[in-house]
C-alpha cells in the first residue's frame, strides 16, 4: 500500500504494508540521507534530486518538491508624505517573477480600502497612480513587501539633510546607532546648534523616543549616537536651534526590527552574518550588509569567498561528500560528488544569478554531518548622469547607462522629501526573506536519525471489538466562545477611486499683483521673466527602456522651487537590479525663495521668511500682500525696500493670511516668486452645483451668493460621473459606506463606455462585496468595521437597503466571477434584510425612500406614492433651501430623517420618482431636485454617503426622464434667444433662462466652510500637553503632544481635523504637517506629538501667541461636532538686544505705531 511523507526537500513515497528491510542502515537529515550499511563504500544522496532508499524489496523513492522559496518582490512610493487632494502617489513594483499584473492591497488607517492591479514589464517592473488622495495614513501591501505613506496639508522647511553615513553596534536589546549627516540651506551648509530626535515611525501617530542637541560644523556636518530600540521603522528628526523653522527628516531604511537582526550566512570556518544597516566592518553587496560575526570552528569545511569566486576547502578527512550549488532565481542545481578525500583538499563553487544557496553533506570519521551557506552574487550596475545645477524651470536631461534592455523607475523629486523604504533597501529586505526562508530549513550540525525512525511505523492491529461503552461525558465550551476584542476595533476606511472626474481649477480669489518698478536704463534693463508659482515636490517619476547599447535620456522639465533634488534610478533586468543616484541644484544668480506659514488666524502674526541670493553686486528686494507693501527686516536694515549685497541675507516679515508676491531686481537679473497664507479652520473651494430649469424659469448670477460663473449643460452626465466619481473615492468605509461605494461603482459599471473601465469597475464591485462579507453577521446584519466586535451597527440598515438594490444588476449580462460576489451580496442583504424586518417597498411606507421603493416595483401603486411624496417633503425642501444658505435652523419632525444628510436623501428619494412619474409630479420633482443638487461638495458628491446614494438614484431619473431641450430647442441667454448647441459654447454668461424645454446649468460659486463654528451634540477637551501636565509658554524646538479629548464619548462617524499654526507642526515625511485628519477608530482619547517650529508675535511686536484650531466632526451627520477656533500657543526665545530677533520685534512695535 503506497504511503507518502513529506520531508524538507522531497516526498518519500514507501509500501507501509512491507517489511522495512534496510531503513536502519539509512541516516537521513533535512537535506542529505547517508547510507552507513554494508557496502563498497559510504553513500550520500541529496534530497532535492531523484532517487532511493531502503532496499530494493521495499523501496523509498525520493520525489523532490524544492524548498518553495517565497517570490523576491519589492513594493515602494516616490514619497511618505502627499498632499491631500492635490498629488499623485506613485507605487512602484518589482516582481521579476510576476506574470503580467501583481496584485496590491491598498488600506487607509489598517482597514482595506480595495485591492489594485499593477502591470509589470518582462523585467517585472510596474508602476500605478493614485491621484488626488484624500488624507489619512495609507500603507499598499504584497504579502510581505509593504510600503507606508501620509496624505494632509504641509509645508517643505528650508532644510535639506542627508545621511551621509549610518552604522549600528550591538546585538538585540542593546544597540546602537551612530550617524553622520549634511545639512544645508538651498545649497549653503547650515551650522550651530541642531536637535536631534529619534521617532519610532511604527506607531500612529509616531512616537519621540530620545533627543539630544549636536553642532554643526563649517561643512554642515554633525556626528552622533543614540541607542536604538522598538520594532521601527526609525527616522531622525532635525531641527536647528537657532532657527526653529528649519526641520528635516531622515528617515532610516532598513531600520525595523526585523531588519535590524542578523542572518547568518554561513558558518563554515569564518561566521558571516548580513543585515539590512550598516555595521562595523560590513561591506554593501545588493542592499545587504554583509561581514565577520566571528570565527566558527564547529564545522569539518570552511567557505572562502574571493574576486568573485567561491571556495570550499576541506578541514577533516573525509569518507564521502556532496555538495548542492542552488541558483535559486534561475532554479539550476549542480551536484558535486566524491570520496576519500584529505583535509586542506580545495573545492571552486559555480556562483550565479542574484544569490546562491550551497548545502554541504559529509560522511567523516564515523560522523554524518550536514550544512548550509548562502553567498549574494554581486550584481551589475546601472549609472546616472545629471547637471551639477540649474535654473528654474528649465529643461534639462537625465542620462542612464546600463544593462541593455533593462526597465528603469526614474525620479526626480525634492530632496526633502525621503522615504523609509528606498528601491534598494525594500528589495534587499525581501532578498532577506528569502535567505531566511532557505537557511532555516536546513541546519549545521550531525546527523543521526535513522530511516526507520523517521517513517512512522503501522498501527498495532485492532483488538477484538469490546461491549458498547458509555459515552465519556465532554466539558461544554464556555458561553459564546472566546472573543478577543481590541479597544475601538478597527478604524473606517476609504474605497478606492479608479476615476475621478475632475472639475474646473479656477483661482478661489484675485491675485494682488505689484505695481511697475521703476524703469532702469534701456542698457542696465534687468532680464525679466515670469514670477515663480509652479512649485511641484515631484518633477519626474516614470519607467524607461535601456536601448540595445544600454543608454536612455530622458529629459525632465524642473520646477519653480529653489534647492536640492535628488534623481534616483532603480534598474532591474529579471532577478537582476541596481541603484544610482545623484543630486542637482536648482539655483540662478539671483532669487528670493519665500517660505510662508501655512496657517494664520485673523489678526495674528507668524514670522515669513525670504531667503535672498546675489551671486554678485546688489539687488533690491520688495514683498507685497494683496498687492499692499510689506515691511521687511535684515540683518542691518528694515523697509518696506531693502538693498542687499553679495552673498544675500535671510529677510523676515510678519506674515498674515493673503497672497503674496516677492521680488528680487540684480543689477541683470529679476526674479518674483508667490505664495498664499490661509486663515486655519476654513476651507475654501469651488462648488459645481446644477440648476434644473424648467420653462419660464431663469437664474442670474449676481443673485447667486459667492457665485463665480454659469455654464448651460448639454446634458447631466458630467455631473452623473462627477457625483459617482466622488462617491467611489469616500474616504471612510463602514458596512453602509461601503456598500454606497458598491452602488456608485456598479453605476460606474453600467454606464462604461469602454471595457477597461468596465473592468475596473467590476474589480472595484467585487472588492467592496468581499469587504462587506468581512463585516456580515449571520441573522444579525453587519457590524461598523472588519475588526470591530461582533455588534450590529447603528447603520446597518441603511447598508442592507443599499445592497438590496443589487438586485437591479441580475438583468445585466456579466462574467461568472462577478456574477458570484452578486449572488453572495444579496444572499447577505435578504439575511439582514430579515433581521432588521425590512421590506423596501412596503405597501404603507413611512419615508420617501420607501415610497420610491414601492413606486419603481408597483406600477399601480405609482399615483399614490407620488402624492404621499409630494405631501410629505414640502417641510424638507425648505429646510435644505435654508441650508443651502449656510443656515442651519432646528428642525422638528415625526420623522427618523433628522439630519440634513438624511434630508437631502429623502428629498431625492422624493424628487427621483416625481420626476419619473411626469406630468403634473414633474415641476415639483425638479424644484426637489435643486435643492439636493444645490448641495453638492468640492469632490462631486454630496457631504455623507445617505444623501449620495440618493443623488445618484436621483440623476439616473433625470438621464432617463428625456425631458431637457435638444440641441437646436431654444433658450435665452442673457436676454438674447439661441440655441442650446451654441448656448453651451459661450462663457462669461451672467443670466440663463428656459423658453422651450427644461435646461440644465451649472453654477460656479465660492464656498467657505468654518469648521471651527460648529457646536452641536458633541463635549470635547483640547490641551497641549508636556510632560503630562498643560504646556506653558514654549520655547523654539519644545516637543509637546496635543490631545484631544471626546467628554461625551465617541459616535460612530466621529474624527478630528487639526489646522496648525506656524509655531507648531507634525514634522513627518520631510514636511511640517499643518494640516490633517485623524481618525479615532472608537477611542474618546487621542495624542499627536507636535513640535515648536517658529516664534510667535502679539500685535506689538513683543512675544505673543498664535491661534489655531481644531474641529470634531461627524461623517454622517454635518450638524454633529464641536469646532475649537480660539485655541492659543505662545512660542518665545529671549535674544541679545543686538540681535535680529530683537530687531524684528522693535520693528513690528515701530509699524503698529
């Protein structure tokens, strides 16, 4: 009878009813087996290779099964820090062994928001685009390989730093870090006094472990150590103490726990150990740091590795040996073999591909021994060539050379802008997996387990069958199970947009612009060129080909933004890869480099910095706000003008919320640059709300408050994709978030006009489904989020009424894969469905959303439902009128629709079945219909996920509804009659009125939101804190935590929104964060660790305070949170009376009179 038993590097396949004739003349280890039997000679056979065991009258086949090494993948991003809604993230992935696509895992906050498809070249190199993120911690994900990253609001400090050299000593539990690092100013070495401090990154936020304060020497180089300790990964945090504005981050690649552990190579003679950071004596090979542990002498061969080679070398007589020579990438095995042979006997080992496993089997005196040892083959280069400098805005190009054919990410981006993971150390970290996988299945050391003994022996035969005994009574497991809970459960996440429809990007406000300066000679005329606004952190980020010769230039247009950029390359050929880096100066004779708060409040003063360059002679330097002159102050003048020399000074001003424009005139050369200061709490944008016109009806945009521009539609579809685009990317997904993303990616779904949307679409369905499964209660409904307790959630209604609607698709054809997640979607709806008593069109309905329900399923009911509709939203309709003017009354009904979120979505519920009810129902339908489309946010969609939903179903109606005028119907505009087709070609329009048919329009207006003047339903604290106890006034570089604290305790749906000053930021990813979003994923608590990074002025000129704000509010309910406007710190330093710090603050006494 055939019997199989999986061993490290083979199946054994054996007849378990025969005798075991010759299984203890067979010692078998984890790779080798050893015949010590009668015989000509010692015998041993590896593992991994075909063969046999035992005896020929019961043989044990070998059939080899390979160590089943886990793929080298590696998954990185361009940056850890982006802008909210503003930027692109690049992930980039490299899977040499990847057949086409590569499938990631993006998540928001630790909660998965979809899964995305990467394609990847022959060389196993991809790259995809997330743009215009919303904020939140993000980290993407492929199996082990994970990279993190940061979307909020920041500011890039004057600070370049680089780690220039980086070493640990210790083991686990006691180590080290020393560290080198350069820093400097737009190309200018900063020196002095600079504070240092460790932050563990791992944690959300990040956590301070230690600080110290180190100098600067003339070279901008400081030297310094810090124990290190905690999982990582570990950046370091600069911050100069003269000038606390400045910061930089240096993250720590390779720094994780993990990482930081050593893996033995081999111990064969020298012990060799690799480590993803540097340590003493270690030399670089493929991202890994590779050196002495010590000397081993346990083992009977050593391992010498020279130019190159490889080379065994015998320390014992042997009997017998073999030795296994694993290119593991490229899977080829070579087999060397001998007998007798004498110690001090010399063996060169074949070395190819990225890295190679050798395993050693040994039969000397009267032992059997077996081992392993690694060897990183050094791999081919790749080189990168750049301008040393360059202008702003100039083009310039970036030469590669290397292995022909080979795939290149190229990147060129701001050199304050690090990551924890570079290319080389996260594919060196996933080399390091492997290693570990392949040396821990095989040991060093002797061998002596016998054949017989590693085959398990038959069972004893049954005895004779017994009388039926009693049943042995069972311990009864304990109530409901054993339930582990994490406090909070997991936070809401976002579903990933595949699309986004985006909209106009009009200036929010003028630009004030300087007056002429005055004329200098026709042959002294400095050269002037246009001001410098365009200040992007990424200026190129894409994948190139190597030609046949090995050469690619790719060319690279730069920014307006002064300083240093880093341009990296990462090559890969298949298993193969290298790195190149190298720096360019963007820089020009002549310049002023502003650096503006992000935030100041009304009144307030923060301190604005120019830094001024003259290369030679003098210039003149000027700044404006809204167009008004700004007073300046320098080492040894102040003025509302101040003429500097050769090499340029730092001008500082205080700085206000506004818009300004700096100008710096040489004798040859001017150059102007911009920037904007907003107030913190307020949000301003662009609204694209639509405007349903029927005949007779007209609107005019001087009646529009913050109105801004009228556009005629030819139809809505615009505002269809825009509002499904806006709903796809909702930021937070709990069960009925998740499944409104759901309905708007099936709407996407059903309306793509070319199958890679489709598909995308239907990959977006599929993940929302199984992210609903991961929520579903069987009998019960759905709870908040994948990892919360097992409760139902407040919402899980509203998401059972949303998959509910699923059952619209079944009439669609679609691939089994899809066709399946349908199924299992509404198998889990119907289950909650019944659970909550749920019927979605009950004959006597209580809410619009009922009585559509029943209206689209029961034609002879649809009369009675459209007027129960019209009866009953007339009390909604003028209160969503009311909010539509920023106003919000209290509202009294018998209704559960209490929010105007809930509203909203009633009253398109109510608006969608009038609408396609006609006749009579119509005019009332599309009244409704302005009220919800009136409302519509910055993204597209409308502020929750109740009333999007709703919105949708609402727009479907009017696509279906036909009732707009054709292209040739007429219209009048702005007192004239024309055609619709020539109507929607016009801009600047100022009135639009319907004549023939109904008209849609699209009206442009400025919305400001101030979170800050929300107070309703929610009791919170908010401290900064130090210490434990409540901060006083700070001094420039004080760490302090802020902590905000839920009194009234935390509801579903609730999240923080920090605005910070110019005195204090979240220094993280490069940037000082001002503003951000925190989830407090069910917790009433929670704590940002925060730096002072600038001085704060009262109105005087003496030391004062800033304020800033901090606002709760709730995703479902907008009337819900607590807004915190007036929240003050004070950030002072005492200076000589001779020293610029003075000399501002007499200045600004001087100006306020």
């Amino acid at each position: 009878m055939p019997t199989t038993l999986r061993h490290s590097f083979c199946t054994l396949t054996y007849d378990s009813t025969h005798r075991r004739e010759g299984f203890a003349d067979w010692v078998v280890g984890n790779a080798f087996a050893f015949h010590a039997g009668q015989g000509p000679g010692p015998q041993v056979l590896f593992l991994g290779s075909p063969g046999t065991l035992g005896q020929a009258s019961n043989p044990v086949k070998i059939q080899p099964e390979g160590l089943g090494f886990p793929p080298l993948v590696a998954v990185i991003t361009d940056k850890m820090l982006y802008r909210e809604g503003d930027d692109t993230v690049r992930i980039v992935v490299y899977a040499p062994r990847a057949s086409g696509a590569v499938q990631l895992r993006l998540l928001l906050n630790g909660s998965e928001l979809a899964k995305v498809q990467v394609d990847v070249d022959e060389n196993g190199l991809g790259l995809f685009e997330l743009r215009d993120p919303v904020a939140g911690s993000y980290s993407v994900e492929q199996e082990a390989a994970k990279a993190s990253f940061t979307v909020a609001a920041y500011k890039l400090a004057p600070l370049t730093g680089r780690l220039d050299q980086v070493r640990i000593e210790g083991g686990k539990g006691a180590e080290t870090l020393h560290f080198t690092a350069v820093l400097e100013t737009y190309g200018a070495p900063l020196t002095g006094s600079v504070k240092v401090t460790l932050v563990d990154m791992g944690s959300h936020p990040p956590v301070h472990r230690t600080s110290l304060t180190l100098e600067a020497d003339s070279a901008g180089r400081l030297e310094g150590s810090v124990a290190l300790s905690g999982a990582g990964p570990f950046a370091l945090q600069v911050q100069a103490t003269r000038d606390a504005m400045k910061t930089a981050t240096l993250p720590l690649p390779g720094s994780r726990q993990e990482e930081r552990e050593e893996v033995v190579l081999s111990a064969w003679g020298t012990r060799t150990v690799a480590r993803l950071v540097p340590f003493e004596g270690a030399h670089e090979r493929r991202g890994l740091w590779i050196g002495s542990g010590g000397e081993s002498k346990g083992a009977p061969l050593q391992l010498v590795e020279e130019n190159g080679k490889a080379r065994v070398r015998f320390r014992a007589d042997i009997d017998a040996w073999r030795i296994v020579v694993m290119d593991v990438h490229r899977g080829s095995v070579q087999e060397l073999s001998g007998g007798a042979t004498e110690a001090g006997t010399s063996l060169d080992l074949p070395l190819a591909g990225t890295w190679t496993l050798v395993l050693a089997g040994l039969a000397y005196l009267g032992q059997r021994w077996e081992g392993r040892a690694a060897l990183v083959v050094p791999g081919k280069q790749v080189q990168v060539q750049a301008p040393k400098t360059a202008g702003p805005g100039e083009e310039v190009d970036i030469t590669l050379r290397g292995t022909p054919g080979a795939s290149a990410f190229v990147l060129v981006k701001d050199l304050r802008l690090q990551v924890a993971d570079t290319p080389q150390s996260a594919t060196a970290a996933s080399l390091r997996r492997q290693l570990e996988h392949a040396l821990k299945g095989v040991s060093d050391g002797p061998v002596q387990r016998t054949l017989d003994a590693l085959i398990p022996h038959p069972p004893p035969p049954m005895p004779p069958m017994m009388p039926a005994m009693p049943m042995m009574a069972v311990p009864a497991p304990a109530p409901g199970g054993a339930v582990v809970r994490r406090a909070g459960g997991m936070p809401p996440s976002r579903a990933l947009r595949e699309e986004r429809a985006t909209g106009s990007h009009q200036a929010l406000s003028k630009q004030g612009g300087a007056p002429a300066a005055e004329a200098a000679a026709p042959d002294e005329k400095p050269a002037e060129g246009p001001s410098r606004s365009s200040f992007p952190d990424v200026m190129l980020a894409r994948v190139v080909r190597l030609d046949a010769e090995g050469k690619a230039i790719v060319p690279v247009k730069l920014g307006d933004g002064m300083g240093s950029l880093a341009v990296e390359v990462f090559s890969v050929t298949r298993e193969d890869w290298a790195v190149a880096r190298a720096e360019l100066l963007v820089t020009k004779p002549v310049f002023g480099e502003l650096v503006l708060p992000r935030f100041v409040a009304a009144g307030d003063h923060a301190e604005g910095v120019l830094h001024v360059r003259v290369a030679s002679g003098e210039a003149t330097v000027t700044l404006r706000r809204e167009g008004k002159p700004v007073r300046l102050f320098c080492t040894n003048e102040s003025g509302e003008q101040l003429t500097l020399t050769a090499p340029g000074q730092v001008v500082r001003f205080a700085a206000q919320a506004g818009r300004y424009q700096a100008e710096v005139r040489g004798e040859s050369l001017v150059d102007r640059a911009e920037g904007k200061v907003e107030e913190p709490g307020k949000l301003v944008w662009l609204q694209q709300a639509l405007r349903m016109l029927s005949p007779g009806e007209r609107v005019d945009l001087e009646q529009e408050p913050g109105g801004l521009a009228l556009k005629v539609l030819p139809s809505i579809d615009k505002t269809f994709d825009r509002m499904v685009g806006g709903l796809r990317s909702y930021a937070h997904c709990c069960c009925e978030q998740t499944s409104a993303v759901l309905l708007a990616a099936t709407a996407a779904w059903l309306t793509a006009k070319d199958e890679d949307t489709k598909r995308s679409a239907a990959a977006h369905m599929r993940a929302c489904i199984a992210r609903e499964e991961s929520m579903y209660l069987p009998g019960k409904g759905f709870k908040g989020w994948p990892e919360y307790p097992p409760e139902v959630f407040t919402y899980s209604p509203g998401a059972t009424l949303n998959l509910l609607q699923m059952d619209m698709v079944k009439a669609f054809p679609m691939d089994k894969e899809l066709a399946k997640s349908v199924d299992r979607c509404l198998e889990m709806a119907r289950d909650a469905a019944k659970a909550h008593g749920i019927d979605p069109a009950p004959p006597s309905p209580k809410s619009a959303r009922e009585a559509y329900g029943r209206f689209s399923k029961f034609t002879q009911d649809r009369e009675k439902m459209a007027a129960f509709i019209r009866e009953r939203i007339e009390p909604w309709e003028k209160q969503l009128k009311a909010i539509l003017k920023f106003e919000l009354p209290a509202l009294r009904t018998e209704s559960y629709h209490h929010t105007p979120a809930m509203i909203r979505a009633e009253t398109a519920f109510g608006a969608a079945a009038l609408i396609e009810a006609g006749g009579e129902h119509l005019p009332h339908g599309l009244a409704l219909a302005n009220t919800v489309l009136g409302a519509v946010q910055e993204n597209g969609s409308l502020y929750s996920t109740l009333d999007s939903v709703a919105a949708i179903t609402l727009l479907a109606a009017l696509r279906n509804a036909r009732i707009a005028v054709g292209p040739e119907g007429k219209i009048r505009v702005d007192g004239q009659d024309t055609t619709l087709a020539q109507a929607v070609t016009r801009t600047g329009l100022r009135q639009v009125e319907a004549v023939e048919g109904s008209v849609q329009v699209q009206v442009d207006r400025i919305v400001e939101e101030d979170y800050t003047a929300i107070n309703e339903g929610v009791k919170a604290h908010v401290a900064l804190m130090r210490s434990g106890r409540a901060a006083g006034v700070l001094a420039p570089g004080d760490s302090v935590d802020l902590v905000i604290t839920l009194e009234s305790g935390y509801q579903a749906g609730d999240l923080v929104h920090v605005f910070l000053p110019d005195a204090l930021s979240w220094v993280h990813g490069g940037g000082q964060v001002k503003r951000f979003s925190l989830d407090l994923v069910g917790q009433n608590e929670i704590r940002v660790p925060l730096a002072a990074t600038g001085l704060t002025l009262d109105a005087s000129g003496g030391p004062g305070r800033q304020r800033f704000a901090v606002a709760v509010r709730n995703m479902y309910d907008e009337k819900r949170g607590k807004g915190f406007g007036d929240l003050e710190v004070s950030v002072h330093k005492t200076a000589g009376p001779g020293g610029l710090a003075q000399r501002v603050l007499k200045g600004l006494k001087d100006l306020v009179g």
